[in-house]
C-alpha cells in the first residue's frame, strides 16, 4: 500500500489538486461558521427561523387540539428520513465504485482526458463520500432530536396554566432548534458533496464546483426570497 501511495500520488496529485482541496475545505467550514453565527445586522435564514421554532411552542402550548403540530413533526422526520435513506444510496454506488474505477477511466478516455491512475480516482471519490457518510450522520441524529422533541411535547401539560407548561415546551423548542441545525448541516453537505464532484472533472472542475456551490448556498442563506419575507413579518412584529 505504502509503495502504491509513493508511486502514484507524486506523479498525479499536483499543486492545483491539492489547491483545489484545501480551497473547498476551508470554504466549507467558512460558510458553515457565517451560516451559524453571523453578523447580528445579517441573519442568516437558519438564525432567522430559530425565533419561529420558538414562537412554535409559545403556540402550542395554548392550542387545544394538538394534531396540527404532531403533523408538522412528522413532516419533519420524514424528511430527515428521506435524505438518510438518500445518502445509505449514495455511499453505496460510491464504494461500489472505489471497487471499480473502470468506468470512470472510460468516460475519461471518451473526453479524451489524460490518463489518471485508479488510486487517484479513489481518492476523488474518497472526497465526495466523506461529505455523503457526514450529512448521513447528521441526518440520522437530526431524525432522532426530532423524536425527542415528539416526546418533549408529549410531556407539556394540556393546562396551559400550568407551572411547568412553558418551561418544557421551550426546552422541546431548543431540542427543535438543536435537530433542524443538524438538518442544516446534512444539506450543507449533500451540497458540497455534488461541488467535490466536479474533481472528477480535474482540479479546475472542483474549484467550480466549489464556487458554484458556495454561491448557491449563501444566496439562499443571505439573499432569497424567502429571507426577504421572513426579515418584512419580523419588522412587522417589532
């Protein structure tokens, strides 16, 4: 394996690759850390919709009939359930193809690109998992948090008078906020998962990727149209 190692990666990894790397690492955590903890004058739309899982459970402790939000509970866990099942796909079809990287040195033939030794073409696909096996993760403990938040809610007291009514509906709100934050995170990385693709394509490609990807994700973090809409009900508010 050693000799494997010493006798290809000099010979394929160049500086660009390794630029290309270190460029979309560092711009993953980047925008990880401005998405989470912004500036106060620039919310994100993670941040912005904290104060509505909060105002959530203001509501639900004073409604009556409690279905409409066991509804959108399970809307919830559905979806983190749908993008684990996603990513268990995706790892799969990956390692099938670290096992068999002939059909990528095909296509690459086909494009008449240089050729690339197997390991290097492991190591792209390495990358691209390492995001997928991530957001599995993170989609796998944001559906457990949710299921803890089920039962929190179960636990609020129909009496809304009650003394520990709000206390445990706002501390199901904070498990609320803690889940929809690793659901978050999971997407983050599918996103950057589909950037680290484009080094299949070589250095420039992953370096596109990366732009392209980082651009999408802070424009709907910073600059949509569902953060314009929730920025005008909070200045409505205040």
């Amino acid at each position: 394996m050693r000799s494997a190692l010493a006798l290809h990666l000099p010979m394929s990894l160049t500086a660009a690759d390794l630029v290309a790397v270190a460029l979309l690492m560092i711009v993953y955590f980047l925008t990880a850390h401005l998405i989470e903890r912004p500036p106060a004058r620039l919310p994100s739309v993670s941040v912005l919709m904290k104060r509505y899982r909060r105002d959530w459970m203001v509501q639900f402790v004073h409604r009556d009939a409690r279905i409409f939000d066991s509804n959108i509970l399970a809307t919830l866990r559905e979806a983190t359930s749908f993008y684990a099942s996603a990513c268990m796909i995706a790892i799969g079809g990956g390692m099938a193809l670290i096992g068999n990287t002939a059909p990528l040195a095909g296509i690459a033939r086909d494009l008449d690109a240089q050729e690339i030794p197997a390991l290097m073409w492991r190591l792209r696909i390495l990358l691209v998992l390492g995001f997928v096996v991530n957001a599995f993760l993170k989609f796998v403990w944001s559906h457990r948090l949710f299921g803890y938040c089920a039962i929190m809610m179960a636990a609020v007291p129909n009496d809304a008078d009650a003394p520990q009514a709000l206390r445990r509906a706002m501390a199901a709100a904070e498990v609320n906020i803690h889940a929809a934050r690793n659901f978050n995170i999971g997407l983050r990385a599918v996103y950057f998962a589909l950037g680290a693709m484009g080094w299949l394509l070589g250095p420039w490609g992953l370096m596109a990727g990366t732009v392209i990807v980082t651009a999408l994700t802070l424009r709907r973090e910073f600059a949509s149209g569902s953060r314009r809409a929730i920025l005008a009900d909070l200045g409505e508010r205040r």
